[in-house]
C-alpha cells in the first residue's frame, strides 16, 4: 500500500482496539477523520465508517461518496446518516450536537493533539475546572497523539483526496479563532509548539482527575456531616458526580458545587442546582429535589 511506512510509523502512536474488534469510526471525508480509517484497517479492527450528512452545504452528497470510496478501498463497511440541523443562531453547536446523537455513544473519532489542544484553550475560556482542561476521552480519540499536519501527509501519500470544509476557516465560530489566530500568538509569545505543551498536560491532568475520582467515590454526597469534613477537592468532585448522575444534567458550574456545600455545612437549608432542581438538607441528609414540589422545612435546617 503506497504510504505504508508513514502509516506504520503513524499507527505506533495510536490507540486503537485490539486486533479484530469491531469499531464504528466517525468519518466525515476531512484529512483527521480519512487517516482514522486508514489507521484502524492498519490496525486490524473491523471498522465501519459512519458519515453523518447535515445537508448544510451543496453538494455535501458528494461528501458521503468520498467516505464509501475510502471505506471500499480499506475493506471496511460504510453507512451515511441524513439529519435535520434548523437554521438559526448557534449553528455550529446545534449541528455538533445533532451529530453526536446521530452516532453511537463509543464511536472512534479523528482528533488530533491540535484538536486536543484547542478544546483545552475553549474550555479554559469558559472556566473550566480539572476536568475541562483534561481534553477528551482517550477512549474514543485513538490518534489523539497525531498532529493535523502529519493526518494531511499521511492522506497525501495514500493518495486520498479529503473534503475541505469551508466552516474550519469562518471566524465566527471561536474554535477557528483559537486556531488561526491564538495558538499562532501564543507559539510566538511561548517560542515553541504550544499545541504540543497542551495535549500533554491534558493527558497529565486527565490521570490526577481519575485519581480524585477514585477518591471521592468513597464519599457519599448525601451524607451532609462527611461531605463537610471531608478535603473540599473531594467533596467539590463528589458533589459534582452526584448533581450529574441524580439528574442527568450538564455538568453542575462551581458556584452551584459551592451552594451545595454550604448546605452541608448547615449554612443554608436548600439551593438551587439548575434544571428546577434544588438540593435540600434534612436530618442531616442531601436529597435532590425538583423546586417545584419542595417541601417547606420547618425552621431550623433539621439536621
């Protein structure tokens, strides 16, 4: 196969399931989500590739031919899904969200460690905590540690011709800003491959996140007198997977957590968590609550 040695070179530094497995990869015909077929067939996992056709741009049919010409010539199945994306404000984050519901929750994705870096600056601008600035899942994101560039060399020698989506270039959307004009400003201010610096602390931080996650599991977010004593990073973290996995709601922001502490310290009765939900203390229990039906506590915080 013509690119092999770049291929075999490339694939040294992925992840990918063992050998045989069955994997769905998400491949819109771009260069990253092209070289994550070629990487997975390299790598022996019986790939079907998923084209997700939002019918945003003309001709975005041909698109969907480009991904089965690649999905025949690597010997890997290949389905395109049509979906419905409203025009209207928030184009990028509603079409986002459409795809993601259109593909399998375990679906292998074509992000690279530049891809990596610039969800780490985005999240850092909406103030993310630990786990924001860990980056994704390395579980979904087995060429997480390739660079754009080398995604681009490795299409170019196995002569596939990706799309080119005219969207990566707008500067409407802010992930394009970070991409062409703050990592640019930073490499110059830092006077070295940013990108680089920032996969690899994603990677440091997403280990010590897993570590407080173990920890905190031993806590129980309910019980309002241990959340109180317990070391607030712990108490902060259990409180957080408590709010997400009750309600299933969007992670909980840090004022939130906060409320919830103070409750369990006796300084309030009841906050409010989002969602119309409310966390409420009695005899020295956590429940959540919709706000709706809340029960009046009688005075005194019961506990």
């Amino acid at each position: 196969m013509p690119g092999a040695g770049l291929l075999d070179t490339l694939l040294a530094r992925c992840s990918f399931p063992e050998r045989g497995a069955a994997v769905a990869c998400g491949v819109s015909g771009g260069a990253d989500s092209l070289a994550l077929l070629a990487l997975a067939r390299a790598a022996g996992c019986d790939v079907t590739a998923l084209h997700v056709d939002h019918g945003l741009r003309p001709g975005s049919d041909r698109e969907a031919q480009v991904v089965a010409s690649a999905a025949e010539r690597f010997g890997a199945a290949w389905r395109s899904v049509r979906v419905l994306v409203e025009p209207g404000p928030n184009l990028e984050a509603r079409a986002r969200a459409v795809r993601r519901a259109a593909l399998p929750p375990d679906v292998l994705l074509g992000h690279t460690a530049d891809d990596q870096a610039e969800t780490v600056l985005l999240n850092l601008l909406r103030g993310a905590g630990l786990d924001g600035l860990s980056g994704f899942r390395p579980q979904q994101h087995p060429i997480r540690r390739l660079r754009r560039a080398e995604t681009h060399a490795l299409c170019a020698e196995l002569g596939l011709a990706p799309v080119h989506d005219p969207s990566n270039a707008d500067p409407r959307h802010r992930r394009n800003r970070v991409r062409h004009d703050l990592l640019p400003l930073l490499d110059a201010v830092a006077e070295r491959d940013v990108a680089a610096v920032l996969a690899r602390q994603a990677d440091v931080l997403r280990d010590d996140a897993e570590l407080l996650d173990l920890l905190a599991s031993a806590l129980d977010p309910t019980d309002a007198k241990a959340l109180a004593l317990a070391p607030e990073p712990l108490a902060r973290r259990a409180v957080r997977t408590w709010l997400r996995s009750g309600a299933e709601l969007h992670p909980p922001d840090a004022a939130a957590v906060a409320r919830v502490l103070r409750v369990a310290r006796g300084e309030a009765r009841a906050c409010d968590v989002g969602g119309g939900l409310e966390v409420r203390r009695q005899r020295g229990v956590l429940r959540l609550v919709s706000a709706s039906v809340a029960p009046r506590l009688p005075c005194g915080d019961g506990g």
